[in-house]
C-alpha cells in the first residue's frame, strides 16, 4: 500500500466534457492552448520584425500544425512503439490512446518549415529564428497535460515533493512532467526572449533553442522512468537523451556560425 508520506496524486478526470458521444480530453486542450499561445505570440512578433507579416506568419503556423501532430505521431510509433507498430501498422492512427514524440514533432514542423521556406523564398534559418521562442510554451503546455493524463511520470523518489501516480504502481516517483514544464517551457522561454532583446546572426536564436531543450530534456531524463519497453539504452542513457546529443551539437554549431555573421536586420 502506499504511504501517506508522499503526494497522491489528484483524481484528475482526463475528460474535460463531453459534447454529446463526443468527449473533450484535457490534453487535447493543452495542445488548442499551446497553439494559441503560439498564434498570439507570433502576431506580437509580427509587430517587431519587419521581415514578417499576419498573414504570411499564418500561413506558417498552419503548415506547422500540420508537421507537429503528423510528426509526432509518426515519430513516437517509430521511436518508442516500432515493434507494434509492425505486428499491426493500424497502430500508427490510434490517436485515442495517446502518445506523442516531441521529437518527432520537431521534426515535423522542421520539414514544413523547409517547404514554407522554399515556397516563400526565404532560408530556412531565418524561419527557425522566427518559430523558435513560439515552441517552448507549446511545450509548457503540452506537459501540463502529460501531468493531468497521469501519464510519464518519474523514476522512484524519496524528495518530499514525489507522487504517487495511478498508473506508476505502489512507488513514489518524481513528477517529472512538471520538472519537464518548467526547465523546457518557462525557463527556455524565458531565456530565448532574454536573448532576442540583442541582435543576432541568423540562426543564432534556433541555435539556442536547440541547445536548450538539448540540455534541458537531458537532465529532465535522468529523473523521468525509461519506456518500458525500451529501459535504459548504451552507456546507461535512455533514447530521449541519445535524440538530444545531435540536438545540442547542432545548437552549438548554429550558435558560432552565427556569431560571425551580422546582425540580422
């Protein structure tokens, strides 16, 4: 039986309500919320940068709605379920039974942003600058909702501020959704506007929102419980830390190429 030394965690309905047969999912509003962030944001930006307008910024926003949930799919089915997805390849259309690759749906939206780029003769550097500081609330909020499904929890803990999930069995665990939240969402933020105060080279600010998500999901993982399936891969480190090393390399890399260039203006 559990202790009563830790956290329950709270009895969250994951359905917000229902709409005739149709149920409205807490997570699915996290992710409207996360794209009206985004939106609002992007329209505030649109007012700064001379090099954007409303409508080609919706126009982006729209091709990179489609890149995250398509990219996310597929890149969760591939990376955490593949061999399910094998015995039955139907598997990759069960939306309703979540799961979600931030990852995959990074690079989702980097291939709708490559073709925005190329149809709208831009480079593709110049529409990560732009994309870049709209992503860490999406995933502010998208973790919001991992945390309310009771789902991703943390490995085993004994800090006073460990949970005991429905789904996580009998053991305390840190709530890693939420370690997820601030360090991805808020703090990478934060620090991304801090950096736009200051002119950069093109491709320093998606330089540095690589970067930071790299580090920030490397450290999240050493707190959050391996896939199941998957447990703890090459040299003790789980697959969300191997797909951020390329992360943080290509970060580093962007982030000195654009330290020799000249402002963008």
């Amino acid at each position: 039986m559990p202790s009563n030394d830790y956290w329950q965690f709270p009895a969250i309905d994951p359905v917000a309500f229902s709409i005739g047969p149709i149920d409205v999912h807490w997570y699915g509003i996290t992710y409207l919320v996360a794209f009206a962030f985004a939106y609002l944001w992007g329209m505030r930006q649109t007012k700064t940068d001379p090099n954007w307008n409303k409508d080609q910024f919706s126009d982006l926003l729209f091709w990179s709605f489609i890149g995250v949930i398509l990219g996310g799919r597929i890149g969760y089915t591939l990376f955490y379920q593949f061999d399910r997805f094998v015995d039955n390849p139907l598997y990759l259309f069960y939306i309703h039974e979540g799961g979600m690759s931030f990852h995959g749906g990074l690079l989702g939206v980097m291939a709708a942003m490559y073709l925005y780029a190329r149809k709208k003769a831009r480079t593709f550097l110049q529409v990560g600058d732009f994309v870049a500081p709209l992503v860490p609330m999406g995933l502010f909020f998208g973790r919001i909702g991992n945390f309310v499904n009771g789902e991703l929890w943390g490995r085993a803990a004994e800090v006073p501020w460990a949970m005991y999930f429905p789904s996580g069995g009998s053991v305390a665990r840190h709530p890693s959704q939420l370690y997820e939240a601030l360090l991805e969402g808020l703090l990478l933020f934060a620090v991304i506007i801090w950096f736009q105060r200051k002119p950069r080279g093109v491709g320093a600010v998606s330089g540095l929102f690589l970067l930071g998500y790299g580090i920030a999901r490397f450290i999240v993982e050493f707190f959050r419980e391996p896939d199941a399936h998957l447990g703890l891969l090459s040299l003790g480190m789980s697959m969300g830390q191997w797909l951020t090393i390329p992360m943080i390399i290509l970060g580093v890399i962007l982030m000195m190429r654009a330290k020799k260039q000249p402002p963008a203006g």
